[in-house]
C-alpha cells in the first residue's frame, strides 16, 4: 500500500511538472504606422487571448468604393459589427482565455498560456494616435515563449482614421 501511495505522488509530480513546463508566455507590442513613418505606441489598450476567430467581412482598398465617405462608411460599419461580435463572445467561458492591458509603451503579457490556437484581439472603440483600431492575430503557443508584434501589416481591417 505504501509503495502504491508513493507511485502516485511521484505521478502527481510528474504530471503537474510537466503542465508547468509546458505552459508559455505570449509578449507583444501594438503600435500604428502613421503616414510619417513614424509609430505611436497604444499605451493602456486591453487585449484578449481568445479561442475562436470571428468573421470578419474583407474591405476593398478605398479606391474600390464611389468616393472616400463610402469607403469610411464601410469600414466603420465593419468594425461596429466586429465590436458588436466580440461583446456577444465576451462573458462565454470559452472565448476569453486572458485579459490584460498595454503599459505606456504599448508592451503586453501573457502568461502560462497552455498550448492550443489562440487569437490576439485588441476591438473597437481601441484608438490609437486618432485611428481605430481592430486586430484578431492568429498565434499558436507550443513549449516556447512568443513574442508577436500588432501593427498596421497586420490588422484584421484598416485603420479608420477620425479627423
């Protein structure tokens, strides 16, 4: 009896070891590239780790669309129907796997991320040096650290800038 005792504490060890090492961290930086060239950082965004992508209707360039105020329309559209989806996903117990926001230079931090598919969500009405943001990064976290950084080349939809 004893000796079984032991086998199973060994296990218990073994197991719970191995679930930490497994577990990784998942760092970023967001940030947008403004016409300049030059990048403003999002300071105080919240960020999701979520389970499950959204659809996300694909916009034409803007000179696909009649004139500018159609093409800012669309957009707009579109990132409302993506807050609208996120806030329906939020309180799921499923979706949200963890929360956090950016500090002052736009860093951020997941940690002991299990291994699985993952999305990297920052939502309208997220603005970043007067343009809305919205980014859904597909990552996958295995036995290693990632660091991933969200910028305009890879956004979920364009930037609407509010003048």
């Amino acid at each position: 009896m004893q000796a079984v005792r032991k086998i199973f504490y060994v296990l218990v060890i073994i197991l719970a070891t191995r679930s930490i090492a497994l577990a990784s961290d998942v760092r970023g930086t967001i940030g947008v590239i403004l016409k300049s060239g030059d990048i403003k950082y999002g300071a105080k965004v919240d960020v999701y780790l979520t389970t499950k992508e959204l659809s996300v209707l694909a916009m034409g360039s803007e000179s696909s669309y009649n004139n500018p105020y159609d093409y800012k329309k669309a957009l707009l559209d579109s990132l409302l129907t993506v807050f609208k989806q996120v806030q329906g996903e939020i309180n799921t117990a499923d979706y949200v796997k963890q929360l956090t926001k950016t500090d002052l230079s736009g860093k951020f931090s997941f940690k002991d991320v299990s291994p699985g598919k993952y999305f990297i969500v920052v939502t309208f009405p997220t603005t970043i040096a007067m343009h809305k943001v919205f980014w859904q990064l597909p990552v996958v976290v295995e036995n290693k650290d990632i660091d991933v950084e969200l910028s305009n080349d890879n956004m979920a939809l364009p930037p609407y800038y509010e003048r």
